[in-house]
C-alpha cells in the first residue's frame, strides 16, 4: 500500500513566506515519510493513511500566523506499492522522454 | 510577473492512467509554458493567467474518458518575476539543507 | 456532458478577503454557467470545458492584489448530464438523510 | 478560532461513487465537527485542527476502493471565531444579493 500526496501548507502574509514553509518541511522530519519539495508544494509518500495525516497536522501546525491555508491532495493506492517517482517513470515511459521542459515563458527564445 | 502552477488531470479509469496523463503533459508543448512533472502533478510556469488556462484547457481536453477529474492551483504573483525554482531555493535557504528525504516510508531502516 | 467544478479565488492579503471575492463571483456573472458560492468556494456549472475556464480566468482577473491564489477542481462527466445538484441527492438518497448537521462545534452541546 | 475545511474522498471508479461518499459523510458523524455537503465536496467546521483531522482520516478510510483520491483545503483563522456561513454572509453583503444564479447553462434561456 502507498499513500503519496501533496501538501502546501502557507500562512496567509504578504511578507515572504519561505521561513514559514521551511518550518512545515522540517516538521515532515519527525515522521515516517519520504517527501521531496517542488514549487507548488511538497510531495509527501507515507505507508499509511494515519501517518500521512499525522506528519499533516505537524506541518500544518508548525507554520505560524493568524490565517494558515492548507491544501492536500492524497493518492492512495491500496494495493499497490508503486514508489512515487515509480509514476513519473510510468508517464515518461508513454511520454518516450522526461516529462519536463527548459522553455523560458514570455522569453524571445521561444521563437526560436 | 509570474504565475506558477500545480496541474492533475486524469480519467476516472481503473486501469493504469500513465497513457492519459502522457497526453495531457504532452498538450502543454503547444503552449509557452515551461513545466515539470512530479508525483501529483505538473509544475507549470507561465508568464500570465491566459496562457495557462489555455494550455490548462488543451491538457484536460487532450485526456480521453467519460468522466476526468482536474485539479488546478495556482500562485500568481503579479508584482514578481521569481522563477518556479527560486520559490524552492527559497525555502531551502531557510532550511539550510535541500528540502527532501531518501528515507523509505514502512521499512527497517526507518530505526537506523 | 456537464461540467462541475469548484473554484476558490483569494488575494493574499491579511485584511478580509470578502470584497475582492465577491468581484471574483461578480465576474462569473458575464458567463453562461450556473454557481453558488459556499464557504469553501463557488460550485459552477457549464456545459463545456472552455465556458468554464473562461469564467474561471475572469474571476482570477477581477480579484486585485500583488499575488492572488487559485483553486479549481473539475469534475467534468462527458456522457453524461447530472446536474450539480443530483450529485448531493444522489449521497442523500445514499445516507437516507440530508448530508449536513447542525451541531456546533466545540461547544456545550455536543455533550447532549 | 475556527477551523474550515472542504473534504472531497472519492473512489476511482467507473461506477457511481454516491454510495462510497455516502459512507465518508456518515463518518463524520462520530466527529465533533458541523458539515454540509455541495456538489464538490463537503464543508467542514471544527474548533480545531486535530479535531477536522482525525474526521478526515475516518471519512478517508471508510471509502472502499483499491485507490482513493482525497483532496482536502483547510481555512485556518487563529484569531476569530467566524462560523462559516458567515463567510458567504460577508461575501454576499459586498455583492449586494445572493451569491448563486439560476441559469440553466447551455440551453435557449440563457438568451433571456
């Protein structure tokens, strides 16, 4: 069984928010879980649902601020034990290369 | 400005959905986005909200099934220029270390 | 086909939010979809994927502020034509009973 | 403080998952927590944020399924006690009137 989901956990500041963020990331460290941040949240595989939701509510609660704002998405597989990166191979088996590109958006070089 | 991303687009199928999530990564190519696919999703820079939607529409259109289920969020900052890849420089600045673990969830090395 | 989704704008500001949310809903109004706002977000109904991402773009774009924050979940049935609201009846009908209470939460009352 | 979240569990089946998500919302009654369902998920309000998590784990695991898919959004407010209704309330006092239309998208009365 795998449980892999997304967490992005902000407080609601017009400051940066980088400090906070770093606070959830490193409170994911006191729990049994793998997790690899990207820029719209941290991907986060645990081998069951109530460690999942416990390394959740620590991130959640490490953040400081008057309003938090958290979104999770949760994919759990119950009877496979498919690796996250194990899905990103998948889609770039079908894709027949990396699921990923260097364009610079809005840049001259995308004439190119 | 800079809107950044997160994308999920996948049939309600109880098979494999790699072949239809390689569709709808490969659909962004039309478009003057750059992107990344991670476990949840796809990463995607975009230099205004038209853009995205437009490649965000292709995307979920590209995907083949009666009944397909689209997650979309969003950050747009509209006052900064800030790369996708900076926001994770960011919260790794203030971590002090890369923003990830190897650890294997539910395995004996979890005790060393 | 119907296409549901939920839409969530928000300014990231640490006043209220409720003036630029309403300019967000406001929008939806220029567009051929049905919505209710609930306290999460809007529920919107269109009858294709391109109605409703334009609704969803002028509602992004009605909200002022220096970084604004989106979430959209589509549902989108191809065969079929349930309207947003047999979605509920359907869980109802499920429960035996309408899928709400009124208890409130953290209060004396729920010792009853 | 006031805990509000949108819970959405789903099944990743062909079939109708009104059963399914009939048996999450059923679950939430054995929590301390005010809910009320809409076409994209399930409000939620709670006092606090172990509270709101501990339903969320019952509501997840009593779906059966080899793969669930759960999103879940949390609004956090620390320093208010707002009840979630008033937030539509405050949203609809800045629109003027109801935040919700009756059009039937996509058919003739939409020309009215």
């Amino acid at each position: 069984m795998t449980v892999i989901a997304l967490l992005s956990v902000a407080p609601v500041i017009e400051d940066s928010m980088a400090g906070e963020v770093a606070k959830a990331v490193d409170a994911l460290d006191d729990h049994d879980v793998r997790y690899e941040t990207n820029p719209m949240g941290t991907v986060i595989e645990a081998s069951d649902i109530d460690t999942l939701l416990a390394a959740v509510g620590d991130a959640h609660k490490a953040v400081d601020g008057d309003r938090v704002s958290t979104v999770l998405k949760i994919d759990h597989k119950r009877t496979s034990d498919q690796a996250a990166t194990e899905k990103v191979d998948a889609v770039e088996a079908e894709l027949g290369r990396p699921a990923k590109t260097d364009r610079s958006p809005g840049t001259d070089d995308e004439s190119l």
